[in-house]
C-alpha cells in the first residue's frame, strides 16, 4: 500500500507516536528512559522543536511536540531514534533496529484539540493499568505539568520552556481537566488520527491545513471533542 504523505506545519502542535519494531520493548531499566529524555531536552533547541506532552510506555512512545520549521521534527525524530537505539544496543550486545522504520504523526488543531490531545499522551498508562493516577507515572510530562517535579523539559504552545510550577495560563486547571469524563469519541478520534496519518481536528481544519500545505488529508470522525460529559 502507498504510504500516507506525512504533513509538517511549522507552528502547529504535531502528536507523534513511535513504537519498538516488531512491538518490542524499547524500555527496560530506569537507565533506558532517562537516556531518551536527557536525548530529548539537548536536542529539542538544536532541532527547534518544542515539546508539549510526553509519555514514554514500555514498547512505544507518545510525544506532542511543535517544530519552528519543516525540517525539525524529522531531524529531532531521527537523533531520537539513532541514540536510543545505539544505546539499547550497547547495552545488550546486539545489533539491529529498536524502532519500527516510520514513525507516525497527525497534526493537531489548536483550538480545542491541543488540550485533548496532551490529556490522552498523559493518561496513557491509566489505559493500560500501569498506574491509578496520570502523576503516579514518573515517565510522562504529568507530574511537570501540574508541579510535582521542576519544569526542565515542558515547553508551552507560545512561549519557551517553563520554569518553575503551575498555575500557567493554558493549563492551570489540569487536574480537574485530567479528572474529567471523557467522551468515547475523543479518545477513538485522537488514537485513530495518529495511527493513519489524519489531522486531529474538525472539520474546518482540513481546508486551514490544505490551504498551509497544497496537501488535502481527510479526517475520520465527526465533531469536536468536549471536555467532559455533563
């Protein structure tokens, strides 16, 4: 099958998702984890790209990250890819792969979808029962984003890396928005999206992004995801 054009937008939130190849896990020891984070902190300034949400799971990763130009998130995506795997490989004396050879992106609306998108990344491992609570996870942008550890990788969608703890404009009522009843919809619109290479947005979204890109992608999924059910 002919793979799915991959849309860039400089300025545009990207939710990116990388797993092991052939599912293999990717993460073992505390080591393996810190190294991909340490690798994401230097590079992300290099490569101009800012991060907005995390979450490193076992076999694969979620990243919601924003490039300041076309060629950013490629070249953090492959320095990612190429360090990790040479560090798994030292490690364990082989050689080879770690990761499945394309990763997979959607380009994420601001209005509305951003927020959603960075609470599904963060409760990740909630989903797959890994913990009961999204700041119980020391491997995701969680605990930064509400304060429990110092902001040293967290950036937000307008400015640069957050110093210091919440409250912060865009996310300062996060727990009760991480606590909330999310909608089937919301969770099926944004794993789907980024499985296919489709834009995580409404409808309107399409044209904003064929009119940036000269490219058209269709977006699976009706209406806009709400926050709670009420």
């Amino acid at each position: 099958m002919p793979r799915t054009a991959r849309i860039v937008i400089p300025g545009y939130p990207h939710h990116v998702m990388q797993r092991g190849h052939n599912r293999q896990v990717t993460f073992i020891e505390d080591l393996d984890y810190l190294r991909y984070l340490t690798t994401l902190r230097e590079q992300k300034s290099e490569c101009r790209v800012k991060v907005l949400a995390w979450c490193l799971m076992t076999n694969h990763v979620h990243l919601l990250l924003m490039p300041e130009d076309a060629t950013g998130l490629g070249r953090l995506m492959k320095r990612l890819a190429g360090r990790q795997t040479r560090h798994y490989n030292r490690l364990e004396g082989r050689s080879g792969t770690l990761w499945e050879g394309r990763y997979k992106s959607s380009v994420v609306q601001h209005e509305g979808y951003l927020r959603a998108c960075c609470r599904y990344i963060e409760l990740n491992p909630v989903r797959a029962r890994m913990v009961a609570r999204p700041e119980d996870y020391p491997w995701s942008s969680c605990r930064q984003r509400l304060g429990l550890e110092r902001a040293s990788l967290l950036d937000t969608p307008d400015g640069d890396c957050v110093s210091g703890t919440p409250p912060r404009a865009w996310d300062a009522d996060w727990p009760a928005f991480l606590q909330a009843a999310i909608l089937t919809s919301e969770t099926t619109l944004i794993r789907s999206a980024v499985q296919r290479g489709q834009l995580t947005g409404d409808e309107s979204f399409k044209d904003e992004v064929a009119a940036l890109s000269g490219l058209r992608l269709e977006r699976r999924g009706r209406g806009r995801p709400r926050e709670s059910n009420k």
